[in-house]
C-alpha cells in the first residue's frame, strides 16, 4: 500500500537576495512496511527532504501526497495534525523535554490527540516497556543514559501508532555499541509492519535499511533495494 | 472539540506552573510589579470610594430638600469683601419670611458661635459650636435626639434656659452619667441638657464640631453669648421637594422686598442649597479620582511592561521546546494558550498577593474615611490583572505560536 507519493517536488529558500535551491526535482514513492535509508553529503538537501517527508516543512513545487492528502496545500495547523496522527519522530538530539520525566514525554502526542488521561497514562507506559524502560518511567532525562534518552525518543514516537517513523541520524549522538542497539530496535518496530524511513549519511548505518534513496544536489542519484541487508541480532528483551 | 481546548488548558497550566516554580526569582521579581500596581490601585479606588461615602454622609444632613438663606454664597460668585458688608438678616426678616411664605415648610433661625467653654461641676470641655435656633430646627437640620428631647415652642418662646447637646459634650462632661435634666454652665449661666443627640461621626466638614455642639433657644443664646446683632442665617425645609424653584423664586422676591433692595440693585443675600455642595465636590474629586486612577493605572502598566518582558525572555528560552512541541502534533493555538495561561498566572499571582495586601491597608484607611474594600473593587482588580497577564502575554505568545518548527528545533 502506498503512504506517501512525491512527484517533482522542489524547494527554493530565500536568503537574502539570493534563492538557494536545496531540493530540485525529486519522485519517490514510500509503501507501507519499507525500511527506507536516505543517504548523501551534507548539502545534498536530506534534511530537507526529511522536513519535507515529515511534514515540518511544505514544498516550493510538485506534489506530496501523503496517504491521499495533498500535503503541499495544507496550513500549519493541518500539518500538525498529519505530523501528530501519521508521524513518529527520532532525532538525533533525542529532543526530550528535559523538565518532564520519560512517561510524560512519552504521553506528549497523545495529549496532542486528545486522548483521554487514564488511556494515555496506559498506553505511554506500554510503549515504554515494549523499548525496555519499563524501570525508568519516572526519571528525567538528565538521569537517563544517551542510549536510554534514544528509546524514550522510540517510545515516544512509537505511542501514536502512526503511519511511518522519520529517524533523523538516529545514532548520531551515541557511541557504536548504543548505536547497534538503537538499530537492532529499529529492526524489531520493521519487522512488526512498521515503515521506517532513516536519513544517515553512514553507510553501515544505511545497511541496516531494505532501500537505499541516495541524495546528491538536491536530486535523487539512486534508489535501489538492498540485497544483502544488514540483520542485527536481537539482544533486546522485549518488543 | 471543546474537550481538546479543556485538555490544552488543564496541560498549559502545568506547564506554567512547572516553568514557573522553576524560576521562583524570576516569577517573583516579575509578579511584584503587578503587586505594586494592583495595590496602588486598589487602595486608590477604596479611598475614592470612602471619600465619596464621607462626603454623602455629610450632605445627607443639610437635606436636599432644605434651602439655607444666608448673606453669603457659599460657592463664591460674589466678591467676599461685599458681601461681608452687607447687613445681616435678623429675626425680624426671619418673621416677615415666615409669615409671607405660601407654601407650607418650616423656618428656622440660626446663629452660631465656635470654642465656648462649658462646665459642669469641676469638669469643663469647649463646645465645638453653640447655636441659637427655634424648635423648628429639629425639623430643618434633621437631627434626632437619642436621649431625651428638643426644646418646644412654648420652651422657645418663654426663652427658657434648656439646651441639647451632641454626643462629645455629654460623654467629655458626664461621662457615663445620664446628663438629662442636669444643669451645665455657658457663661456662668445655668443651662438644663433635656436632649442629646444621636452621634453624626466624622464627616468630612465638621463632622466633630456637630458632636461637640449645644443648641439653645435663639435669645437664650444671644443673652449667654452675647451675640445680640450678628450673623444670622435661616433655614427653610419645604414640604415638598418638587416646588423647590417656586420656593426659591418666591423666597428671593421676598426676600428683596424685606431687605429693601432697590430693582437695580442686585441681591444682597443668597439661597443655598446642598446640591451645590455636590457640584462643587464633583467637579474637584472628579479631577481629584481621575488623576489619581490614572497615576496608580500606570504603575500597574509598568508591571504588565515587566510582564511582556519576561514572557519574550520565556519564549525565547524555550524555543527549542516549542519546537519539539510543535514537531509532534502541538497546534498553533495549543502553544499560544501556554503561553497565555502563563503571563495570566503570574498576574493573577500578583493581583490575588496585592489585594492581600491593600485590604489591610483599606482598613487603615477606615480609621478616616468610612469605607470597605467593596467586593466589585477586589472581583474587578482580580479581572483586570488577568487581562492584564493576557493582554501583555499576547505578543510574546503570537511570536511562540507562530514560530518554524524546523527553525525552532535547530536553536541552540
């Protein structure tokens, strides 16, 4: 089934008198339960392209069609609503509140729902435990390792149910063995139906995914399915 | 829809709560603004409010109904200097009006004298006031007595030597003694006290000199005082307050006709009444409130000033917050509502501290001027200062709403 449908998009930013286009002309197409890497150098327009894909930003031109609706013409607060509904978000800051403890960071999109406190408080917990933090629900994220911050983050973004997770450089900011175990997570949520789309610029990060778009000058110079995909084991207890 | 604005709000206000304790110096130092501001106003208000209450209760004596015909103006449109010059009316004039006058009302004489000694026994005070009048002037002036009686016609025709006296003369001379049908001393004259007035409080003018006051016969009072030839005024109350300009019309033409005033001159006497003494007290409190509530309103828009303040220092601080916020589902409205929700906690924080505040100041207030915090004062301030944190919160809470997510989400 088809999420999201991008016909030439393109994305032209006014800095000072001077038009910078990050995204040309772009296609792609994302199905339901697709483990998309995207890959390139820095200015190759991938942060872009994630804005674009996770609806924090619209494009100049073209079309993005995400699940039927026209993502392009929406308002602010219309994009809010798909990025609450549809999207699960993975930073590579993990930006958590850094005053609520991880139950409440966790429960954030779904007060955003308007999901009612008792079913919120259950389901924020569950989506806890499933990442393995079923002992740091009340702590803060200056208690939590970077690792431990990351699931939060997973868990958070894993609450809603939504339609894709956007992980942008999910293991930026940890040390490798982390890293794999962030990955080896990611692997899991795949593996349960979920579409997963990653922007990296590591190619050992990259392998884990099941395609490959890769970036350069803001079009997309390959997309291609991943033969030998990387297959971490599953040293996480639960999910 | 109505339960996801509930839900913004109950969330908004933890979040300010949680903000807001978490800079406990800051929300103080911001809050002590609006406190000084709401107390500023507040008390203004209630001393405004007592001012107009004492002056009511002051005027209330005269009557509005009661016509005082006097030589003077009392609210100057003549020059003083004449109209000192002019001759006094005397009982004589008096008698002419009374007769003359066609509607039914009654008349009373006055004369008075200030700062007389009076004693009873081995104890003495000074009487604020000793005035001459008729028996009519129960009727005139409107003060009942509480113990006791007034002298009647008989008692002001014979010039018998009876008095009543105000509430201070009987507690400073008899203390907790009943003073009725015991005989004071004005001027080594004995006088018997078969009245005594009700208390009349501290009024604006004079409030003190009613309760220091002795009332006798007129000529009872100008054997003791002496004050055979001078100032005289008289007192009219009519019976029915709709005639009140034929009353004056025909008082005036009277009047001119007793005094003799030749047709080109102007009159050499005039009609007052309490009316006047309220056109006067409007025009100067109006001036006097208006200044005063502008003056106390500005310091309490130094404190909303204070307020926008922090709240752009708040937004600013937090923009990284309001982007993840926004990054995972917040709408625009549901980060302007935390915003607002904010600044209108920290000046209902200080409007609730001040109000705490002035209501014991209010009462310091009561010793002098009779008043209360009314209710409306405190739900009014308390409203104004909530509108006053979402008024000064508004801009700095736009700028928040409105802000990029991907921007807000790169700050450092």
């Amino acid at each position: 089934m088809n999420i999201i449908t991008i016909e030439h998009i393109s994305k032209i930013y006014q800095v000072g008198s001077e038009e910078v286009r990050a995204l040309s002309d772009v296609s792609l197409n994302i199905n339901k339960n697709e483990y998309v890497a995207i890959m390139g150098p820095s200015g190759s327009g991938k942060s872009t392209l994630m804005n674009m894909l996770g609806c924090l930003d619209t494009p100049s031109g073209g079309i993005y069609d995400f699940k039927g609706k026209n993502v392009s013409l929406m308002d602010d607060n219309q994009l809010a609503t798909i990025r609450n509904k549809e999207i699960g978000f993975v930073f590579q800051t993990f930006n958590l509140l850094p005053r609520s403890d991880a139950l409440h960071n966790v429960e954030l999109p779904l007060i955003y729902a308007g999901v009612p406190t008792a079913e919120r408080r259950d389901r924020a917990r569950e989506a806890l435990i499933s990442v393995g933090l079923e002992d740091r629900i009340t702590h803060r994220p200056n208690e939590l390792s970077g690792g431990q911050r990351q699931r939060v983050a997973v868990a958070r973004a894993l609450v809603t149910n939504p339609s894709i997770i956007l992980a942008d450089e999910p293991t930026g900011n940890l040390d490798s063995k982390t890293g794999e175990d962030i990955m080896s997570l990611f692997n899991i949520i795949y593996e349960k139906g979920n579409t997963i789309i990653l922007v990296t610029h590591e190619e050992y990060i990259a392998n884990h995914a099941a395609r490959v778009i890769r970036l350069k000058d803001g079009f997309v110079e390959k997309d291609y399915q991943v033969s030998d995909r990387y297959v971490p084991v599953n040293n996480n207890s639960s999910l | 829809m109505l339960r996801l604005i509930l839900i913004d709000i109950l969330e908004g206000t933890k979040i300010s709560l949680k903000s807001l304790t978490e800079n406990k110096i800051r929300s103080v130092l911001t809050t002590l603004g609006i406190i000084i501001g709401i107390v500023a106003v507040t008390t203004m208000s209630t001393a405004i409010v007592g001012l107009e209450n004492s002056f009511t209760e002051s005027i209330s004596r005269l009557g509005n109904d009661v016509l005082f015909i006097d030589k003077f103006e009392w609210f100057n449109t003549t020059d003083f200097r004449e109209a000192r010059n002019r001759k006094d009316i005397d009982l004589d004039q008096f008698e002419k009006l009374k007769k003359s006058f066609s509607q039914k009302a009654y008349f009373s004489p006055l004369k008075r004298t200030f700062g007389r000694t009076v004693k009873y026994k081995s104890k003495s005070v000074t009487a604020g006031m000793i005035l001459g009048t008729s028996n009519y002037y129960e009727k005139t002036s409107s003060s009942i007595p509480e113990k006791g009686r007034y002298f009647t016609e008989m008692e002001y025709e014979a010039n018998r030597n009876v008095c009543v006296i105000g509430k201070d003369i009987a507690s400073g001379l008899f203390d907790k003694d009943d003073p009725l049908n015991k005989h004071i001393k004005l001027n080594n004259t004995k006088v018997e006290v078969i009245g005594v007035l009700e208390k009349q409080g501290g009024g604006l003018f004079g409030g003190n000199t009613l309760d220091g006051q002795i009332i006798l016969p007129l000529r009872v009072y100008e054997k003791i005082t002496g004050d055979k030839k001078g100032y005289m005024r008289i007192d009219v109350k009519l019976n029915d307050i709709r005639q009140v300009e034929d009353a004056k019309a025909e008082i005036r033409y009277l009047m001119r006709l007793i005094r003799k005033v030749p047709l080109d001159q102007p009159d050499d006497f005039a009609i007052n009444q309490q009316e006047m003494f309220r056109r006067m007290y409007d025009q100067t409190i109006g001036v006097v409130a208006t200044a005063g509530i502008v003056i106390t309103a500005l310091s309490l828009f130094v404190g909303a000033i204070g307020i926008m303040n922090i709240m752009f220092v708040s937004v600013t601080e937090r923009t990284r917050e309001i982007g993840i916020r926004k990054a995972i589902g917040a709408k625009r409205w549901t980060i302007l509502i935390q915003f607002l929700i904010e600044a209108a906690i920290l000046c209902l924080l200080g409007g609730s501290i001040g109000i705490l505040i002035s209501f014991p100041l209010s009462l310091v207030i009561n010793q002098f001027l009779p008043t209360a915090m009314p209710l409306n004062i405190v739900l009014l301030s308390l409203s104004v200062s909530a509108l006053v944190g979402i008024v000064s919160g508004m801009l700095p809470a736009i700028k928040a709403s409105k802000m990029d997510p991907v921007e807000a989400l790169r700050y450092e």
